[in-house]
C-alpha cells in the first residue's frame, strides 16, 4: 500500500481537532495504512507542505481539519503542467463544516475512515478559478453575494461556534440584505440580472448541512450554477430552512443551470467565498479540469 502524506491542521474545530488527530491516526496505522504526518501552523501552510510532499513522491493525501484543510491542499496539487498520474486526497474530517463529505454520506468521520480502509477511491472534478491576480483550484463552491458576505462575517466572527456561527452570521447578513449584480457569461449566454447570491457549485453542500445545489454532480465535468434573485427579507425567511433539504430550489426567484465555463464581467474586487475561505479579488472566469483528482469516499 502506498503511504499517505497527511496534513493535520490542529487549529480545525475550534482547536478540538489538534486533540482528535493523533488518536485518529494511531487507529489508521494500527490497520495497516503507512501515513507520515505534519501539523501545520499558520493559514495557507497546507499548500506549500502539500507541494513540498508531491515533489518528494507522494501521490496521496490526507486533510486531517475542515473543508478548508482540504481546499489549502487541492490548491498545493493544481495547477499540475500536464502530468496524467492521478492523485488521491483523502480525509479526516474534524473541522467545522466538513460539507464536501456530505455528498457520500452523513456519517462523516466513520464514512471517511472506512473508505481509507477500503481503499476506495471516485474521480471528482476541480474547479478553476481565473482571477486578476492569479488562479485558486477548488471541489465544494465559489459564491458570491449574501452567501460570501455571511462567510466573511463567520470568519470575523463566528469561526469557533461552528454550524451554530454561520447560522448566526447568516441571521446578521439577513439585516442588511441587498440585491447586487454581477455580470457574466456562461457557454455563451449572458446573465445580469440583481440576486441575493450566486453560487458555482461542484457539490451539493456548504456550511455544514446547508444543500444549497442538489442537483451538482462532482463528476459530470459542469459547474453548476445557482442565481437566488430579488428575494424578500421575510420571503427569504420562510424559505431558507428548505436549504436544509433542498425544497429551496422550487421557489420562483431560485434559477439554475449548468455550464463549462463561466466567464465574468466585473468591475473591480469582491468578496468571493471558495469552499469556505473568504477571498477579496476580481474573478474573471471559471473552468472545470474533469476528474482531475481521485477522491477518498
């Protein structure tokens, strides 16, 4: 079997999960996995450990932390200059939100460590984003409006409360709703219409529980794309707890469709949320590499 490399953020969960990692990875030596492991110990450090570990040979990876340990190293992997030997990314989820796992399973940690055990394996697309400063790589969502403003608000804020605290920053955005427009394009049709969110979807969840794409597929080579228009500060009330289960998407201002390039006419920066992390810059595209990373579920 071949060793994983294993990134353990102990700042996860509120600290807890600093606490939880070692007894984890004792458990997953002890039936047979070779793992060496590093903690990292400032935001970012994951990509450039990542890096440093895939030059050293290592083609498999463990994210020991939140969505945002695993989305520091997906973006250590890409961008990869035409290298066809897969990679393998794996998970321990002891963060706060650990949404991407909720497309396989609600059991979280038990479902992660029994696809470790079985040693089993999906293809799962990456997302690229084109920014005016570079390029960021990502497998959950990139949104824009309500939904980043609340994330930026939870990362101030909230980020110890877990689930709870975006809900809380959620509530605070609700106070001060508004109605922005963002001009893009997709697969050749244009879109400028006012929203309440936008969201570019590779899987279904964010934020924990919150399904706010049911119908994304991380493996059919589409962003999928979620417009919430001009809603109502009470509308938007009653029909927020739908998220929970999807029913969100049958109201009349919620539009969807897919497509295999976004690209953006925007003026200058905004906050842009991508899978959990809050990034203040001027989007100018998204693309999709199709099953580019083999994922551990």
């Amino acid at each position: 079997m071949k060793a994983y490399f294993a990134i353990i953020n102990p700042a996860a969960g509120g600290g807890s999960c600093g606490k939880q990692a070692s007894q984890t990875l004792t458990q997953l030596v002890a039936r047979g996995l070779k793992i060496e492991s590093v903690q990292t110990q400032r935001p970012g450090q994951a990509s450039q450990l990542c890096q440093e570990a895939y030059q050293a040979g290592f083609r498999r990876f463990l994210a020991i932390g939140g969505d945002g340990t695993s989305f520091e190293i997906v973006n250590g992997l890409f961008p990869r200059q035409g290298e066809l030997e897969p990679v393998y990314l794996g998970f321990i989820p002891l963060g706060t939100g650990n949404s991407f796992l909720r497309d396989f399973s609600q059991r979280g940690l038990h479902h992660a460590i029994e696809a470790l055990h079985a040693d089993r394996s999906r293809p799962c697309d990456v997302m690229r984003l084109t920014h005016q400063e570079g390029l960021c790589h990502y497998i959950n969502l990139l949104s824009l409006g309500f939904t980043a403003e609340a994330g930026s608000l939870t990362n101030r804020r909230f980020k110890n409360w877990g689930e709870t605290g975006y809900l809380m920053a959620i509530l605070f955005s609700w106070l001060r709703l508004h109605y922005p427009t963002f001009h893009f394009r997709w697969d050749s049709q244009n879109e400028d219409q006012p929203c309440t969110y936008l969201t570019f979807s590779n899987s279904r969840f964010t934020g924990g529980k919150l399904m706010i794409a049911p119908q994304a597929n991380m493996a059919d080579g589409l962003i999928e794309i979620t417009r919430v228009g001009p809603i109502g500060r009470w509308d938007f009330l009653k029909t927020f707890p739908k998220i929970f289960s999807g029913n969100h998407m049958k109201h009349p201002l919620i539009w969807r469709t897919s497509a295999r390039r976004v690209d953006f006419e925007v003026s200058g920066t905004t906050a842009v949320m991508i899978d959990g992390e809050i990034l203040l810059c001027k989007p100018m595209a998204i693309d999709v590499l199709p099953g580019a990373l083999q994922v551990m579920v």
